[in-house]
C-alpha cells in the first residue's frame, strides 16, 4: 500500500497536516488526522467532508483521485512533460500511479496542498522543474534507445539527460542541429 502525507502550505515553512491518502488494489482512500478536525476547516466538503474514519473515493467522473487531490496535478501541458521524463527514465506512463505523480510532486504541487512519503528519495530536488521545461520549450522524441533532443540550453536538464544514462549515437548530432546549444549538450555529454 503506497501511503503519502497531505499538508496544506498557508505559506513559507507555516503548514499543517491535513491527513492522509492511500492507494490499495487500485482504490483511494483518504482519512483526515485528529489535530486537523479540531480547525473547522472544510477543503472539500461535499467530497471529502471533514469526519473521523477512512472515506473511500468511489465517484470517478472527476477521475482517479479526489477533486481536492486531482487538483493538484499539472494540467495537460504539465502531465504531458511528466510523462516524457518518467519515459526517459524507463517508465511507462500508464504504470504510473496517481499517487506516485503526487508523491513525484511533493511540494511543488499546483495549489496549497503537498505530499509527503516516508519512502521520498534524498535526491529528489534534481529531478526536473516541469515549469522550467515548459519554459524551455523542450522537445524530447525518444526513439528506441536513442533520444532526439531539441531545446534551449539548460544546464538542469543537462545533468538530468547525462544521469538518465540513455545511448547517445554521435552520427546523430548533424540531424538535430548545429546550434551552439546543441554543440554544448554533445559536449556535457561527452558524445
């Protein structure tokens, strides 16, 4: 059972624990703590009213997560780039759980609510800024084992694609381009 911790940022280093959400044989369940009941604080009431006990998430039109939670997603834009860097890690998009694109998030989340996990990796904070790949207009095509990379320099995303390990052909070089950017990337890379 994947379990992540829900906190809701009012500001810099000021949050609370909302409670907690879990994934279990496909189902979502979401249960508020105690100290969090006592606010009279109601984020989703209609869905997910504050009340003691496990609250089940059986209304799926909105889509596999509570409203609340879906919420703090990327739009289509955002679950777009995601799923490019999950590939280029060596992931299916489709294997990709909801809690797991939350728990990828933490706190980076779009909205005052974050997510924690005790299983969260040190490493974390060198994974992508999806805003800053939308920024850099990036284009990721990956193609087998070999990946076509067209984008504005940044160092970031160089470090990121240098850890990612994936077999770069240096007779591709020519077909992408031979901007200075690219000549820079083919050299971080020591292709």
């Amino acid at each position: 059972m994947k379990k992540l911790a829900v906190h809701l940022q009012r500001g810099p280093g000021d949050w609370v624990v909302v409670g907690q959400v879990a994934e279990a044989e496909r189902r979502i369940y979401f249960e508020y703590v105690a100290a969090f009941l006592g606010r009279g604080l109601e984020l989703s009431p209609f869905k997910l009213p504050t009340q003691i006990g496990l609250i089940e998430h059986r209304d799926r039109a909105f889509g596999p997560l509570p409203g609340m939670l879906d919420d703090s997603l990327p739009d289509g834009w955002g679950l777009l780039l995601m799923d490019r860097l999950f590939r280029q890690r060596g992931l299916r998009p489709t294997a990709v759980s909801p809690l797991q694109r939350l728990s990828y998030l933490g706190s980076r989340t779009m909205g005052a609510l974050t997510y924690h996990s005790n299983e969260d990796s040190p490493g974390e904070e060198q994974l992508l800024n999806l805003h800053l790949l939308g920024n850099k207009r990036l284009h990721v095509h990956t193609f087998g084992n070999l990946i076509h990379v067209n984008f504005c320099y940044c160092p970031v995303l160089l470090k990121t694609i240098r850890s990612c390990k994936l077999s770069m052909v240096p007779s591709l070089i020519p077909k992408i381009s031979h901007s200075l950017e690219a000549q820079r990337l083919w050299t971080y890379l020591g292709v």
